[in-house]
C-alpha cells in the first residue's frame, strides 16, 4: 500500500502536469482545481528539483529515428557559349527573362511597371 507521502506527491505531479498543459495561469488553473497557485509553484519547484536528480537513460523502446536521404549529382557545369539567363516569376504569374548584362535601371522599372507601381 502508498504512503501518504507518496500518494500526496502522484496527486501534485498529476496536477502540476496538467497545469503546465493547460497554458492557464497558475492562479487560473488553481481557481478551477480548489487548489492556491502557491502549492501549485511549490510543488512545480519541489518536482523540478526532484526529476533533475534523476539520472537520464534512454527509454528501451524509443529507437533512434533516421531520414531518408538521397545524393543528388551535382548539377552540370554551365556551357561558357551560351550566357545564363536569368528568370523572373512575379507574384501574378508574369515572367521576366534578364539576359546577363541588362541594365539594371530599366529592369526595375519593367518590374515596378508590372506591379502597377511607378518607377
């Protein structure tokens, strides 16, 4: 048979497990559960200091987690031919394609035009 000591310390680890759930105020949760929020941070402290000492093992049936995981090629090497364009998507779906050395000026005002604004 528990101990009263026992028995009194499973009911405020319950309780102060279910507060810090509850996302309530210590004062509003102890007001629903006819306890004082002081016993609730007394408890919360005791436990605390408590489960701190406990030294920490690895649960037998937690097993470690892995992802999956894939190696992609690098992508292939940019042909020096033929100068990279680049590409705009704007929000509504228009597309601007800038060819390397564009002047950088007028491509903001393309842009700036295309979202109704002035440039």
């Amino acid at each position: 048979m528990a101990t009263r000591t026992t028995r009194t310390e499973r009911r405020w680890r319950r309780i102060v497990e279910d507060w810090r759930q509850s996302g309530l105020s210590a004062r509003a949760f102890a007001k629903g559960r006819g306890v004082s929020a002081g016993m609730i941070y007394a408890w919360s402290s005791r436990l605390g200091k408590q489960d701190a000492s406990l030294p920490t093992t690895a649960s037998p049936t937690t097993a470690p987690k892995f992802l999956p995981v894939a190696i992609i090629e690098d992508t292939p090497a940019v042909s020096a031919e033929r100068p990279s364009v680049l590409e705009v998507v704007l929000p509504r779906g228009e597309v601007i394609r800038v060819s390397p050395g564009a002047d950088l000026a007028q491509l903001g005002r393309v842009v700036a035009a295309l979202r109704g604004g002035a440039a």
